[in-house]
C-alpha cells in the first residue's frame, strides 16, 4: 500500500478509533469484566509458565483468568493501559498493534480479542496479523510453535440486536452512549447526581464475512488450527508451524 494510503489510514484510525477509546476509557472498562468462553478456555489450557501477549488489551480482563502464566498487555489507548497495569504482576504497556516492540519468535501465545476489526484496510489488518505472528515461537524437533487467538466482528448478525447480516455494508461506525450526569446541591452535606444530555461517540469497526478471517491469516503467514463462531463473532486459532487444519464452525441459522 503506498505511503500516503498507509498514511490516510492511521488518520483516520486516530480519528475513529483511537481517541474515542481515549474518551469512553473508563465507562468502556466498567462494561468490560467477563471472559469470553473460547478466550478464557484458551488461556486456561496453556501450559504453565507460558509467557504471552495481549495486543490490544483493554481494560485488562484477560490478565486474571489464569495465574500460572505472564501476559505482556498493550494497547494504543494510554488511559485503557493504565486500567489494565493494575492486574498485576502482569505487565501493561502504550504500543502499537502494526508495529509490536517485542522480541520477534519469542513468545507462547497471543490473543487479540476485537481489535484487527478496528483497521481501515485489509493491508493494515494483515500487517498487524502478521506482527503478531512474527512475535510467535516457531516449531522445531521438540515442541509446536506458539499459537494465537484472533476475534473480530462478524458481518452474519442477524440475530443480534444490530442486524447486521450477508449484502450489509463490511464498513460501519458504531455508536458508544454515555450519559452525562451533573452534580446538584441537595442540602448542605449532600450532592445529587442528576441526568444530563447524552454524548455519543463513534467508532469505526471493519465487520468479517465467513471466511474472511481465515483468508487473512493466510496472507499474514498463519496456519488456522481451529476457528469457529461465538456470539457475533469470527475467531481463529493460529500458529506459525505447518501443522493443523482448519475445522469451521457456521453462524446458526
């Protein structure tokens, strides 16, 4: 992708993505506190001493499913991070998703729990995947490389409240509402909370039709072992070995 596109596409990342979660911070974490089934039966099988990353943590909430191993956690977000470095001993850190500053072919695992949907262009989603994978150990004689754990939002919704399904537009802004609330005197030792006007924010959030997850990977370098569907979701499990296969699992009808 040349320079300027690339270019465009951090802009405009910034613009819709990153300083919105710099905004909704703290109402985005109290929202944000119970593991994702396939995600936490991921970081519970991991053999002990395991040493992972989280790109594009959050809040943090993937850092207290298992205690028997170590997540170096990061996020484009500075008041997210700052969230997330209270779980400890784990450790959190201001990085970027395309751009990982971690030693290359080095660690046991990844996840990535809805962030490559939040990249402007396929280009952009591939590089991060493959920064992932690039941080990934590689298979030899005595042991299987590492493996990560990719989630993105699926375009097949229909059953959820936003309906989004096959022929919907991929490219979509979503809503974030917070209401504001004032300070009121109630007496002399009291202050009330009022209801005040409703903020919304917008994010910008690429939605994956079936099978584009997988295609991805694949141009990122990755192997799928596993992938499948859980609540509006597309999910992927990958290494960088030559081993595995692909084993799908459809949307419900």
């Amino acid at each position: 992708m040349p320079d300027t596109e690339q270019g465009y596409g951090a802009e405009y990342e910034h613009q819709h993505v990153h300083s919105v979660y710099e905004r909704i911070a703290p109402h985005f974490s109290s929202t944000r506190y119970k593991p994702w089934p396939v995600v936490e039966k991921f970081l519970r099988e991991l053999p002990d001493g395991s040493i992972g990353l989280d790109v594009g943590c959050g809040n943090g909430k993937y850092l207290a499913v298992n205690k028997n191993i170590f997540i170096v956690a990061s996020d484009r977000s500075p008041n997210l991070v700052a969230i997330a470095g209270q779980h400890q001993p784990h450790s959190a850190l201001v990085a970027d998703a395309l751009d990982l500053p971690y030693r290359l072919s080095f660690y046991d695992f990844a996840i990535s729990v809805a962030v490559v949907h939040h990249l402007s262009t396929e280009e952009r989603r591939v590089q991060s995947l493959k920064a992932i994978f690039d941080s990934l150990r590689e298979a030899d004689a005595s042991s299987n490389g590492g493996r990560a754990l990719i989630y993105v939002w699926a375009l097949e919704q229909k059953e959820s409240r936003r309906g989004w399904d096959e022929g919907h537009e991929q490219d979509v802004m979503v809503p974030w509402v917070m209401k504001d609330h004032k300070k009121k005197p109630k007496d002399a030792d009291h202050v009330a909370e009022v209801p005040g006007a409703q903020t919304t924010h917008y994010r910008y959030y690429h939605l994956y039709r079936k099978g584009e997850l997988e295609h991805d990977v694949s141009e990122a370098g990755g192997i799928v072992l596993d992938s499948g569907y859980e609540k509006d979701n597309w999910w992927a499990i990958v290494t960088r070995s030559a081993t595995g296969g692909i084993n799908h699992i459809d949307p419900p009808a």
